[in-house]
C-alpha cells in the first residue's frame, strides 16, 4: 500500500484553530442566520434561523409550529453558524449548545424587541426565544481545493495502479 512519504505536510496544510471563548461569540455577532437542531418525536431535525447575540446567549424569532414546539422543550438545543472570507479562504464554524426557553417576561420581551431582530421569511413571528449556552466551541481553518482532499479511496486507488 502507497503512503504519503511527508505526511506532516498535509497536517500542516490542514490545520484547524480551536477557538478561545470569546472569539466564538465575535464570530457569533458578525452573522445573523445559523442553523438550529432539535429533537422533534423521534428523529434530529435542523432549521435556519436569524439570531442576534444578546448577553451571551442567542436569541430568534419565530411562529407556532414544529421549531417553537421542539426548541422549548425538554431537550437540549444545538445552534450552528459558519462563515468564509473569500479572499483569503479562511472559514469558520462555531457551534453552542443549551437550553432554549420562550421569552416571557414583560421587560425581556420589550429588551428583546429591541434587538432589531428581522427574520427573513415573512409572517407572524410573535414568539422570541433565547437559548442560553452550557458549551461554546469554534475552529478556523484554510479552505483547501477539492482535489487535494484525502479519502480511504486515495490509497485503494494507488494501491491497485502501482
């Protein structure tokens, strides 16, 4: 089987930053749309949302339905955001995971509107919802060309031209 004679270059090539705490939440404020996973009955399900950050925690708008039902429920909550600077093909994900609970207390509700919070998807989004982290992780790493992408094939694949 071929190997890689320099290994340590492609480790290099493609190393991900973990990112400190509040780099997290720096990233979190420079995008607004994110991806919440939930639990719905029996299976994982995923929606986008437009969030603000608010005192660390986040907070989204949204109607009666399948997301509000299962966002404020018992189970846990994941939200997932990411962004890419064209230029230098750097990207960025960070994900929290918490407890989301309806926003309802009459000042909350008046603080959160304030938040200038618009979604993009038209209609009645009276409900607001702030999920509060129990963890906060990131990375940053180079986006690289598809065709320098390794998989288990690579080697197969070699393997049966030599």
């Amino acid at each position: 089987m071929s190997t890689d004679p320099n290994p340590a270059k492609h480790q290099q090539a493609h190393e991900v930053e973990n990112l400190d705490h509040h780099e997290c939440w720096r990233l979190l404020r420079s995008v607004t749309v994110g991806r919440l996973a939930v639990w719905v009955d029996d299976h994982p399900d995923i929606f986008p949302i437009n969030y603000k950050v608010d005192h660390g925690t986040l907070v989204f708008r949204t109607a009666d339905g399948t997301k509000l039902q299962a966002a404020t429920g018992d189970t846990a909550v994941a939200v997932e955001a990411d962004g890419v600077d064209a230029d230098s093909g750097i990207a960025w994900s960070v994900v929290i995971k918490g407890q989301a609970a309806p926003v309802q207390n009459q000042q909350e509700v008046l603080d959160t509107v304030g938040l200038l919070l618009f979604p993009w998807q038209a209609g009645k989004k009276e409900h607001f919802v702030r999920i509060t982290p129990d963890t906060v992780t990131g990375r940053r790493f180079k986006v690289v060309p598809p065709l320098t992408w390794w998989t288990p094939l690579d080697d197969a694949t070699r393997s049966g031209l030599e």
